[in-house]
C-alpha cells in the first residue's frame, strides 16, 4: 500500500503568507519566506521520496523483509537529516530577519545633542511622577503626535526609570511600530506565522518519519542489525 506524505508539508503552507501588491494583488517576494518556503518544497519532495523508498524497498522479494527495512531505515534517516538542516537553516534566517527587522523599528532616533538627550532624561522623569491615568493618556497623545522625544524617553531605558513596567513598555513600543512602520510591521507577523506553518510540518514530516522506520519489521530488523554489531564486536 502505497505511503502519502503528510499534508502540511507543502511549500504552498509557506508562501501564502507572502505580502500581495495592492494595486495588483500580485504576490511580493520576500528572501526570508522564500527561503522557508524553498526549505519546505525540499522537504515536500524527500518526504515523497522516503515514500517511495519504503514502498519500493520493503516490496523487494530478492531480500529478507528485516534486510529490506534496514535498507530503508537508513536510506529515510538520511533524507529526513537533508531536509531537516534545511528547514532548521530557513528558521534561522526568517527569526533572524525578524530580529533585525525588530531592532530597526525598536524606537525613533537618539538625540544627537546633549541638550535634546538632556531633555529625554527629565521626560522619563516627568513621566514616572505622573498619576497611572495621566501617564498613559501623556503616552497616547505622544503616539498620536508622533512625538518621538516623549516615546524616545518611554522605549529607551529602564522601564522603572518611566514609571512602567517592562511589559507595559513592549506594548506602547508595539503600538508606536505598528503606526509608525506599518509594512515592516506586517512583514514581522507574515513571517513569524510562515516560522510557525514550518515548525508545524517539520513535526508533521518527524511524526512521518517514525511511521516509516519504527514499524514492528524495522525494530526488529534494527535489534537484529544492533546485536549482530554486538557479536562482531565480540568476536575482535
């Protein structure tokens, strides 16, 4: 019977979350989820291959069935091992992107003169001296001014030194990004859920994986293959 790879492993999982061209609607490229996307198609493709391996190879009369899921193990250990550096090396690209795209977006610009970083500072002051219900309207109009010397002195420096909390802080800073770089915004997400669609079918490719080699023909062609290393060994 023939063996189907799974079905969330599929590059088009990946490039659905691809941005589209607002006037054309045509997809836009993006290095970080066409990288995971490429990764997926690779697994895609040696997942059908692992397929065909077991299928092929286990029909093989000329050998022993434990003879033949050996052969398979081994043949779909080292597919499975191709497939999943790439994909762990696609991941690691897209969560770098997203990092550098987060420190890029992470607050407006430091002051570059003494007497406007001097004013930052009394802004975290005269903000942490502020009621909670004062302070967080102080903030909201500064968000809704683009007023980046009180949202600078707010995202720059200890939370504590504002009169907030570290959390608090990450929301107003997620709030400014979103307002402020709204497409690098939206790139974030539509990559962190393209990392997440690959984490998914990466498991979904394992739990495939464990299918083929751990069947009762393949444990028991690897304890016979495990004692008869022992054996040899032995015997030296």
């Amino acid at each position: 019977m023939a063996t189907k790879p799974p079905i969330d492993v599929h590059e088009g999982m990946i490039e659905r979350h691809l941005g589209r061209n607002r006037e054309t609607g045509e997809r836009i490229e993006d290095p970080a989820i066409g990288g995971l996307a490429r990764a997926m198609k690779l697994a895609r493709e040696k997942a059908a291959t692992m397929a065909a391996v077991s299928d092929d190879v286990m029909a093989d009369t000329t050998q022993t069935p434990a003879a033949n899921a050996i052969r398979a193990h081994k043949r779909i250990l080292d597919l499975a091992n191709e497939v999943t550096a790439a994909l762990d090396k696609a991941r690691d690209h897209a969560r770098a992107e997203v990092a550098k795209i987060e420190q890029e977006t992470s607050a407006p610009p430091v002051p570059r003169d003494a007497a406007s970083l001097q004013l930052e500072g009394e802004t975290r002051t005269w903000l942490r001296t502020l009621p909670d219900d004062k302070r967080a309207a102080a903030v909201e109009t500064a968000l809704n001014a683009g007023d980046d010397l009180t949202v600078g002195a707010l995202l720059r420096g200890p939370a504590g030194l504002s009169g907030i909390s570290p959390a608090t802080r990450e929301l107003y800073r997620g709030q400014w990004r979103e307002r402020r770089f709204p497409d690098q915004t939206a790139r974030m997400r539509r990559i962190g859920k393209a990392v997440a669609d690959v984490e998914r079918g990466g498991k979904a490719l394992l739990r495939f994986v464990r299918d083929l080699t751990e069947s009762p023909t393949a444990q028991i062609a690897a304890a016979a293959q495990e004692r008869a290393a022992k054996t040899l060994q032995a015997a030296e």
